[in-house]
C-alpha cells in the first residue's frame, strides 16, 4: 500500500478527503476504512479510486456474510478497468470490482456471533418486553432482507434475469457530474443526516442496541482481519466510521 500516512494525501480528488478515509497501521499490514454514503456517486468513485490505488490483499464489506454472493454477481458486469460502476449493487459491488484480486468478506450482522452478543445484553441490561421486541423485529427485518439476498442470488445465477432486492437510492447529483459537485452534494447530504439523528434521543432503545452491537462485532471482525498478514480496505457506512476507527486504534 502507498506509504503516506494519510490515504486522502495520496490523491488530488475531492471526494477522497479525510472526513470519509481512516488508516490504521499495523505490524502486520495497513487497514484503511472507508466511510460512503449508500449509492452515492461521490462514494463509489472514492471506493473505485482508492482500490484502484491500494491493492489490498482482502476487502471488508459492510454486508452480511450471506448477501455476497449477490454482490459478487453484480461486480462481475464488467471488469476492473471499465471505467463505468456495476449497474447494481452501488458502492458494495463497485468494490468488488475495483479489487478482483482481493479476498471479500462480509463483516455485517446478521450472524450467530451478533444474535449471540445482542440476546446476551438484552438479558443482561434486563430491557423491558417493549424494548426486547422491538429489537427482535428489527433483527428479523434484517435478517429477511439479508436472505432475500441470498435468494436472489441464486435466482441470478440461475436464469437470465437479474433479480434486484430493495430500492436504489437515488440523489440530485449524477455520475457525470464535476467530482466538486458530488463531494459538496455529499458533504451536504452527511451533514444533514447527522443534524437529524443528533436531534432524536437513542440511548436505550431498540435502534442503538442493534446498531451498537452490531459495531462491536464489525470491529471484532476487522481486529481478526488485522492480526492476518496483509494490507486490508474496509467500506463502511460513513455514520459507523469514527467509532470504527476509534477502537480499531487503541
């Protein structure tokens, strides 16, 4: 991997600033998180340069183990060098693509390990029932859609069709665009979303204990990435990065 102590340092783009770029070094090898916006096209090019760039031996993906397969599916609509983005799968699958020679593993719940953490703190902070159900269904909403992945996977591997599960997010800002434009547009987006959740009171309800929880087994995972020889890049929500990186450097 490049050097340079700072990833954003090594590039003369916009978009690929340190608001969204950590890097951790290690004995064994650098791990660079990335933070992105869902779709956003100042996200998939930060993720397409940078890959481009670095070369990592893996490549950590904020998705649950069982949905890449789909993803890797769509990251074979062309190759590494197309300069176009993979048609779906946005950042995620632009990824795949930007590093064919990379290991890429899916770091997100649902797994075992996550159910296992959350029921233990559920049991131990004694949550009320109102709390625990509300954290079950979001698990289950999780879980269906991480399923739904896999399904169509199958389904695109298997027929001629391309089976998309969910919506894409679309914004005002397009991938023809300036970079300047799109790193403002995205700045702007970022900025906006976090004056939103600053605003709405979290602690103890059912949203922060699968999010934190979640957090804890994303930076358990990336720890065990760490201790393999080899450079690694992360992409991860931006909203996850300045814990990610936080306790992935003490």
């Amino acid at each position: 991997m490049d050097e340079s102590p700072s990833v954003s340092e090594s590039f003369d783009d916009p978009r690929i600033t340190p608001q969204f770029c950590r890097r951790i070094a290690d004995s064994t090898g650098d791990l660079v998180l990335l933070g992105v916006v869902h779709d956003h096209p100042a996200s998939i090019a930060r993720v397409e340069r940078v890959l481009h760039r670095l070369e990592p031996e893996t490549l950590a993906l904020e998705l649950p183990p069982v949905a890449m397969p789909l993803y890797r599916i769509y990251a074979r609509n062309g190759d590494a060098d197309d300069p176009t983005p993979p048609r779906f799968g946005g950042e995620m699958s632009a990824a795949i693509r930007a590093a064919p020679d990379a290991d890429p593993v899916g770091i997100d719940a649902p797994n075992w390990s996550f159910c296992r953490r959350l029921v233990a703190r559920l049991v131990a902070d004694r949550v009320s029932p109102g709390t625990a159900r509300r954290v079950i269904s979001s698990v289950g909403g999780a879980t269906r859609e991480a399923l739904a992945c896999r399904v169509a996977a199958t389904l695109t591997h298997a027929t001629p069709m391309t089976v998309v599960p969910g919506d894409r997010v679309e914004y005002d800002v397009d991938p023809e665009d300036p970079p300047d434009r799109q790193a403002a547009h995205e700045r702007s987006h970022v900025a906006g979303v976090q004056a939103l959740l600053g605003s709405v009171e979290t602690e103890g309800s059912a949203l922060s204990y699968r999010d934190d929880t979640r957090e804890g087994c994303m930076v358990d995972r990336l720890e065990a990435i760490r201790s393999k020889p080899g450079d690694a890049v992360a992409v991860v929500g931006v909203d996850h990065l300045e814990r990610l990186a936080a306790e992935l450097s003490a």
